[in-house]
C-alpha cells in the first residue's frame, strides 16, 4: 500500500511507520472493532470527503451494536480526519477510521479492555481495476453464505465479520473471477464481497432489501437518489439468483470500488456495461467530484472555507445543522 506521512492514533498524529497496536490487543485476537472506509476527492472547492458525517454515523452504530463506546464524538472524529488530510497534504485519499477493543484483558467479556481509535488516509486506486470500473468485472456467486443475522450482524461494518466477506473473495480469486456475490441464508442475492448490489430487469433497477443481510451502503443510498432523480423506478426487493444471470445489466457499489458494472456472472454473459449503468455511474461519479449542483451538500470540504465562503466553519456538520467544533 501506498503510505502517507502520519495516522492519528488515539488523539494524535503520529508518524506512518509509529502507528502501533500490542500484539495482545483484543481486537486482534477476536475481531472487536469496527470500521469505516470513505474517499476524499479532489473538488473546485479543494479535497472533500464524500459523506462524511453518514458515514461517521454508521461508525457510530456500529459500535454501539457491539459495545464499543466511542471514545470520540462524531464531530471529533470528523475534524481529525479533516486535519488529518490537510497535515498530509493530500488532494484525495481513501479514509480508514476504526475503533477497536485494545490491550489490557483476555477473554470475551474484557470489558476492562480500553477501545483505541485510529484514523488512517492513504491514496488508493480503483478498488476492482481501472479497466473493472470502465469494461466490467467477472464475477462467481460464492458457495459461501453472507453472515446470517441470527448469528452477527450484517448491518454492522465490524472488523471480525469480514472473515466471512474474505473467505468469498479468495474463492472467487482462486477460481479467477474478479468478484464475488454472495447470497443471503434464504439464498437470494445480497451483495458483493465490498459491495451493494444493483440488478437491471425491464429497464427497472432492483436492489436487495435491509432484510436481505445487506450492509447498509452509503453509496447504495446515493445511487437509489440518483437513479430516481434521473427518472428510473428503483424497487427494494428480493432478487433470485437466476434474475443475475438474465438481467439487463448489474453493477456494484461501494466507497472504495465506487460504481463498477458487471460484465458476467458465473459465466453467464452480460457483455459490455449497459445504458443504464452508464448513466448512473456519470451521474455518480459528478456528485463524488462535486460536479452536480444538487449533490454538493454530500461533501465535506477539507479545507475550512475563507471569509468569502457561504457558510460559516462550512463543515458537513454546520450545514447538517449539528454543533460545530473549532479546529
Ligand atoms: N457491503 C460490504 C460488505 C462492504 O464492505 C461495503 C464497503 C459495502 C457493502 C458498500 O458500502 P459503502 O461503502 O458504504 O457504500 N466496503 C468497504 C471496505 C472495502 C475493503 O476492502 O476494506 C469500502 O468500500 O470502503
């Protein structure tokens, strides 16, 4: 990976290479923490980051399902980033927040167990390939399940239940596909290994419901917007495995493979991306660069705004109306 120059790392920034955990940490050993991965991208109005505070707040959720008390606020986590950024001189970047169970306790009720919290940046390319995002990926429906909300908690983005999104993926790689999807306990389709799902039929778009093990995708929620903004019917509904292999078209998106179409299936063709798929994808990628008027209030520029600047402090927070921090 490509490194930057410091991480903050309990409330400061230390140098890349000192960033460090004990190796009896307690998140190493059974997977207690949780995470975020957002983008920064560069703008007109400089390096903003894409969702911020949703995604800040899923953060937030997710650590309350496993109870990890944050030991930041949203909005202390959110100006550390943004300093963050600012500190490596970076114009765009993929963020890593996450909070997890630290050393001090074994056992599974190590309540006792301090939770640290680390916020790395670091420039990283496209997620599936550049020629992914522009000419498709192949992907393989995996023999593995998605995690069963009986057991763990699909809507949680926790570090111990991407054992089961790893084990999907390096199927799919061993078998030399791009991707993989997995189903959900019933067996209709859930999403990719990193990513929501969207599925093209009768010129529909169609994408599997929160009760389907989904994670809740900020990108997934940004393209339902866009989609119906541009005129298209999208339905929140159980997709069946066979609907993949002949639909129209599908795609996938995540923060960190953004919007990458899917040209098969379990070897089922669906050729070159489709109009459908096209069009969203531009749409989308506008509102991540902050070329579409009507979705820059999903960007939360880096910089603070100059005395010229429409809102005072300009955060992403300040706009959403809550308190805002000085820098
Ligand atoms: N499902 C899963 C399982 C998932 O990990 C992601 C994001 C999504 C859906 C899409 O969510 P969102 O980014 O909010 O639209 N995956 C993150 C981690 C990838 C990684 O390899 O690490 C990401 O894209 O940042």
């Amino acid at each position: 990976m490509e490194k930057a120059e410091l991480i903050w790392h309990n409330g400061e920034f230390v140098p890349w290479d000192e960033a460090r955990v004990h190796v009896l940490s307690h998140g190493l050993h059974y997977g207690t923490g949780v995470f975020e991965g957002e983008r920064c991208y560069e703008t007109e109005r400089g390096p903003a980051i894409f969702r911020h505070r949703d995604h800040l707040e899923r953060l937030a959720r997710s650590a309350e399902l496993f109870y990890l008390p944050l030991p930041y606020s949203t909005e202390e986590i959110a100006e550390a980033t943004r300093e963050l950024i600012r500190r490596n001189g970076l114009r765009s970047c993929y963020i890593r927040p996450i909070a997890f169970r630290g050393y001090g306790e074994m056992g599974l009720y190590a309540h006792s167990a301090p939770i640290e919290m680390t916020v790395a940046v670091w420039p990283w390319g496209a997620y599936l390939g550049e020629e992914g995002k522009s000419q498709g990926v192949r992907a393989k429906v995996s023999s593995w399940r998605r995690i069963s909300p009986a057991g763990l908690i699909p809507h949680a983005k926790a570090s111990g239940q991407y054992l089961n999104s790893i084990l999907a993926k390096t199927e799919s790689a061993n078998a030399g596909y791009e991707e993989a999807i997995l189903l959900d306990e019933r067996g209709f389709v859930c999403e990719g290994s990193g990513e929501n799902i969207f599925v093209v039929r009768e010129g529909q778009l169609l994408t599997p419901p929160h009760v389907a093990s989904i994670l809740d995708g900020v990108n997934r929620r940004s393209v339902i917007q866009i989609a119906r903004d541009l005129g298209y019917t999208v339905v929140e509904r159980d997709i069946a495995r066979a609907e993949l292999y002949i639909a129209e078209e599908v795609f996938l998106t995540g923060t960190a493979a953004e919007l990458v179409p899917v040209r098969s299936i379990d070897d089922h063709e669906l050729g070159d991306p489709g109009e459908i798929t096209r069009h969203v994808q531009g749409r989308f990628e506008d509102a991540l660069c902050g070329r579409a008027e009507e979705y820059l209030e999903w960007l939360d520029p880096v910089e603070p705004a100059g005395p010229a600047g429409a809102a005072d402090g300009d955060s992403v927070a300040a706009r959403q109306g809550s308190s805002k921090v000085a820098p």
